[in-house]
C-alpha cells in the first residue's frame, strides 16, 4: 500500500465570525511577530505537543517571536504561532498538515528505528573532516577547497562518509520490512513513486534531515555567491533560515521507479546525494533555471548540461534549475538521498513579484528583449523629431546645424 501525502480532511466554507472593534485591537496586538528574528534565543522543541503544525515551523517561528513572548511556557508560544499561521494557511492546508502529523505520531508509536543515532546526529561519525572542517572555517576560501562548480549553480562535493550510506539504505530496507510485514502504508516523495521513502516520517531521520540543513547546507548557501544576489540571498544576509524541508530516498532501475522528466523542485535549494549506484548511466541534466510562469518554456542548448552522478558525491542546486535523470540501462541502479531545502517567507516575497530576472533565464531574456525593443522605440522616436525639425527648418530658409550625429542613417 502507498500513499502520496496528499490526504485532507474536508474543509467546507464557514461564516466569518463576528468581529467586534475591542476583539479586533486585541487580536492586532497578539498577532505581530518581530521584524528581525532573535538568532541568540534557543527554540524550544515542540514535537511531543498535538498540533496542527509542524513542529520544526514552531521552533524556527519562534526566533520570531516578540520579547515577551520568548520566555513564556511552550502551550501558550504554541498557541500564539498556531493563532497567526492559521491566517496565511488555508484550512486545506492546515487538514494535510494534522493528516501528517497523526500519519507520523502513528509510526513514532509502531516502528523500531535499526539505527538508534540518526535522532542524536554525529558530524564526526557521519560526515567527512576536510567538510567539518570547511563548514567550520565558514570563509569562501574553505568552501573553494571542497566545492567544484562545472556549471554556473551546480555546486559539487564530497560529504559523507562510507558508513553513513550504508546505515541509509540499511535503515530505508528496514522501513520497506516493516511496513509489508505490518501492511503500513508508506507515504511516497511524490505521486509517482512506488518505491521511494520520505525520511522525515520517521522518528530520528527527520531530526537527521534538520540538523543537515540548518548547520550544514545554510552555511554554504549563505557563505558562497554561488546562486546570485536576489530575494533568497539578501534573506539569508539578514539571517532567515531555512525554516522547513523534505527529506526522502528514490530509487531507479530495472524493478524500481522510473526516472523522472525535467521538472523544477518544489524548493529553495536541493540537495542531491548518490547513495549507491552499480554500473554506468542515469547521468542528470539540466536545462536552465525558471520561474513557475516559465517552467515549461523551450530548453535552450546553451542551458544544457549534464553531468555523471558518481556515488558519494552531493549535489547543490537551485529548486528552480530545470533537471532530469536520463534513464537507466536495464542492468543500472542507483539510490539518492534529495533533501529539500524551504523558506516561506522567500515565498511569500514571491507572490509579490512578477519578474525573477536575476535568476530566471527566460525572465532575464524578456528583460533583455523589453530594453532592447525600449531603446529602438527611443532612437526611432529622436530620429524623427529631428527628421521633422529638419524639414520645418528647410521649409523657413533655416539652415539646420548638428541635426544628424555619428551612427544615424
């Protein structure tokens, strides 16, 4: 049995409540947070509460929260976030994520993780020193001495150790015997996929997955000018973390899920890591960077570039950045663990603008196109005035001087 995720409880329409003037002034003054997040407070961690929420929103929320707030007990911080989120969040929303979070309650109930560690994260078991030590230094000369970048945005590197896959996939079998044995549905990366896992179900693997984005993956994103300067750079100059994710394993070949076609990721920045691969094949392409108004434009030949997968190396890119696996031969498998990287408020700047041509290719091609198309209208418009003045001058015995300048025809 599988599932996508996608499950909602009903949501209806329902009348506004009544609001009266003193309610209103009192929900204004509850409902702020602070502009600029307190990055010296310690979150507290919400996952033992019942909400309707994620509780890694909560803690990364919290930052966020007024003075008073920050030293109040954890059901009245909960409340007072859960109070605000329910204003942007629709009720459908809100339905997927309490299906998600009972959906997860019932595995932390049932499922005996194989590897207890992953909730406790390691860098010195899991991940390797010349990384820990870059991410440390946290220069751009530190990130040089690990990163290659083979195409503008496409940051390659080693990260892990050999011991840490091979827990991974160790652990994600253990998940797959689990659940045929107690008839469990797995909850699937996408609508697609029969055979991939989300990590972040399970007690241990998510925490794993938070910790590998906000110590590891944000430093990197915010120390190196590696995905131009925009919206999502000036955030992370200010600070803003990212404040969700999601993890899971996929697995293409012969009797596994078939690769998927160029697509964008529903993400700020991915990370892409080779878990285990036999044989040769299934190299990744990608064919420029979109916006959601462009993502189904024409691939043009000088965004293409693929590059060969090899086990153990991590990938870094922009969720916009068009990519696709090539298919596997029929003797050819390979395992990858994708971490999705999120920022909402990143996303909310988003449904303000209309153009991304910083790093939207099609955008900064428009762009280009409107300037050029501008400029001509502008000399065309200068060469007749001056055809005009010239002829009204012609006409009153005026001989007229400097009308034509160097490049008109």
């Amino acid at each position: 049995m599988a599932v996508d995720g996608d499950e909602t409880v009903g949501g209806g329409d329902s009348q506004q409540p009544v609001t009266t003037a003193a309610t209103a002034t009192t929900e204004m003054a509850i409902a702020r947070l602070s502009r600029f997040p307190n990055m010296d407070h310690i979150s507290d961690n919400y996952g033992d509460l019942k909400l309707e929420f994620s509780s890694s929103v909560l803690s990364s929320l919290e930052k966020y929260l007024p003075p008073e707030m920050l030293t109040a007990n954890r059901e009245a911080k909960a409340k007072f976030m859960s109070d605000i989120l329910r204003k942007y969040i629709s009720r459908e929303e809100c339905s997927k994520a309490k299906w998600r979070n009972n959906y997860r309650q019932r595995i932390i109930s049932k499922y005996q993780p194989l590897y207890r560690g992953w909730c406790n994260f390691d860098p010195e078991l899991f991940l390797l020193p010349a990384f820990r030590n870059a991410i440390s230094e946290n220069t751009e000369e530190s990130f040089r001495r690990i990163i290659s970048e083979p195409f503008p945005g496409v940051l390659v590197f080693q990260m892990f150790q050999p011991d840490f896959f091979q827990k991974l996939i160790l652990e994600v079998e253990n998940v797959r015997k689990w659940a045929h044995e107690t008839n469990f549905p797995i909850r699937r990366p996408n609508k697609t996929s029969k055979h991939g896992v989300v990590l972040d179900d399970y007690f241990g693997l998510d925490i794993m997955s938070k910790k590998l984005m906000e110590d590891f993956i944000f430093p990197i994103c915010k120390g190196k000018e590696i995905f131009y300067l925009n919206a999502l750079e000036r955030l992370f100059l200010c600070g803003a973390m990212f404040d969700s994710h999601h993890g899971f394993i996929i697995e293409n070949g012969e009797d596994r899920d078939a690769p998927l076609g160029y697509h964008v990721d529903d993400s700020e920045i991915t990370l892409n890591v080779c878990v285990r691969k036999q044989f040769e094949g299934g190299e990744i392409s990608f064919v420029g960077t979109r916006c959601q108004k462009h993502k189904q434009t024409n691939i043009k030949p000088e965004e293409v570039f693929r590059y060969f997968h090899t086990q153990g190396q991590a990938i870094l890119h922009r969720g916009r950045h068009r990519h696709g696996a090539r298919a596997t031969a029929p003797s050819c498998y390979r395992a990858n663990m994708i971490l999705f990287c999120r920022n909402s408020l990143f996303r909310e700047m988003e449904t303000y603008e209309k153009e991304f041509p910083e790093w939207c290719d099609e955008c900064a091609h428009e762009k280009k196109e409107k300037e050029s198309q501008s400029l001509a209208a502008k000399r065309k418009v200068t060469k007749k005035e001056r055809h005009d003045f010239a002829q009204v001058s012609f006409e009153h015995g005026y001989e007229p001087v400097g009308v034509l300048i160097a490049g008109d025809d």
